[in-house]
C-alpha cells in the first residue's frame, strides 16, 4: 500500500488560541483561519494529525479524562466547520512532574519525536513528504528529529515569543491557511 503524506499540528498555537495550561472545553477557541487551512490541506490529499505536549497532566491540573473531553470539543468544533482530523496524539508526561504515573523522561514529549513515529507505524505515513506546522521552537525541532518539512506559525498570538534560530524551517507563515496554500496543488 502506498504511503500517504501527513500534516501534523501542534494544537495551542497553532489550531486554537494558546490559553495557557487549557483545561476545559470552554476555553478552546480556533484560530482565525485554522479550520480552512485544515480543510485545504484535506482537500489536497494530506492526513491531519494533532501532535501536542500536555504536560498539564503530569502536573496535576487536569486528567487525561478531561484532555479526552476537550479533544472531542475540538475535533466537534472544526467539523462544524467542515474541517476534519484524523488523529490526535498526546504527550502526558513531564520529568519534573507531580503525578507519579506521568512523571517520567518519555519518549514522546516534543521535541522527540515519538508521536510522529507512532503516528506513520498507525497511519502508513512517509514522513519524508510530511509537514510538521507549529509556533514553537520546540515544534521545529520535532518536526526535524521526526524527518518532515518544518513551516514555523508566526502568528499574532504568542505571548512570550523568544527568538531562536529558524534554520530548519522550511516556511514562515501568519496562520494555518497561509501554509496550507503553499501546498495546494
Ligand atoms: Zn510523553
């Protein structure tokens, strides 16, 4: 079976406006532009997946029963928006964290790059002709260790914005719209 190329996302930031440790479904709100460019990258062929840190976990200010809740907020919000998501993956843990289950040096905490991994074993992705699009450093070096085209969100909702190199990056762009016609066909 051919393998399928993929965009993954990273969700505060990026998909939805970063309310800092986002802890319930009313506080998720999307993005100016981010169901579109979801919907265009569908249109053009590309599974969508969510790759997000959610160390919240690990320190105790929400479960992951209430990830799960917001999750489907999400994914029910963008469908109304006639935006589709394929997966969802999450990081829990934290080293420093307070949870005993949770606090531990994973593997898949971004910037490694084991929900990618995870997600191309589940989903028959090439993750050579996959995008990795996210507002992060830490996102840019994901997408890199995970071996797919990196496009940096520099959009007008980071707060503590810190410089850092963009070697890597393949694209800056405002919004998730705005990297999605890069790759329309
Ligand atoms: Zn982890």
């Amino acid at each position: 079976m051919k393998k399928r190329k993929a965009v993954f996302l990273d969700r505060d930031g990026t998909i939805v406006v970063d309310a800092h440790f986002l802890s319930s479904p009313d506080q998720l709100k999307l993005l100016p532009n981010a169901a579109k460019g979801i919907r265009l990258f569908k249109e053009n062929g590309y599974l969508v997946i969510v790759v997000t840190n959610q160390s919240g976990i690990a320190r105790g200010f929400f479960d992951e029963g209430r990830l799960i809740l917001i999750h489907k907020k999400l994914i029910s919000m963008l469908k109304d928006e006639g935006a589709m998501i394929d997966d969802i993956y999450y990081c829990p843990h934290l080293t420093e964290g307070i949870i005993e289950q949770y606090k531990l040096d994973c593997d898949c905490r971004k910037p490694k790059p084991k929900m990618f991994l995870d997600a191309a074993k589940q989903h028959n992705i090439d993750l050579k002709q996959s995008l990795m699009i996210g507002n992060s450093e830490v996102d840019m070096l994901a997408g890199k260790n995970a071996g797919c085209k990196c496009v940096l969100i520099e959009g007008a909702n980071q707060n503590d914005k810190h410089v850092f190199s963009t070697a890597g990056v393949a694209y800056i762009v405002k919004d998730l719209l705005d990297a999605a016609r890069l790759f329309a066909v």
